[in-house]
C-alpha cells in the first residue's frame, strides 16, 4: 500500500494548499466561522499555524494536522 503524501494528507483533513513558491507553501481550511492556515517557510525552514475565527476559540492543532506537517518536513528534507 502506498504511503500518502503530505499533500494527501492535508486534503483528507479539508485543507486546500492556497500557493506554493520558492519562499513558501501555504495551506488553508475554510469552516463556516474560521480559516485555518499551516505555513511552511522554505527560507527559514519553519512553519507557522494561524487561526481566524469568529467566535472566542483557541487555536490548536489535532495529532492529524501534526503527522501531515511532520510528513511535509520530511519531504522538504528538513528531517530525515
């Protein structure tokens, strides 16, 4: 069985990837009362999870949305 990618990964949890360049890949998923962003800086080998809502809500990021970054810095080559 073939292993999925980060981008695979990302869709299954609703996450549409919004640009990719030489300076960053950016994610979003879009609720009825948020946006959700994961931001991958390829200068700076670092990522970043903005939250827009609403409603009062904290922002924090599911065991799934932490594989799918994981899984995306293994493939840039971040981590072995």
């Amino acid at each position: 069985m073939k292993e999925k990618t980060a981008d695979e990964m990302f869709e299954e949890l609703g996450y549409k990837k919004l640009e990719e360049n030489d300076y960053y890949i950016e994610y979003r998923k879009q609720g009825k009362d948020y946006s959700k962003f994961i931001k991958f800086d390829l200068m700076d080998k670092s990522f970043a999870s903005f939250y827009y809502v609403v409603l009062d809500k904290q922002a924090y990021l599911s065991m799934q949305e932490l594989q799918a970054i994981n899984k995306k810095v293994e493939e840039l080559g971040w981590i072995k």
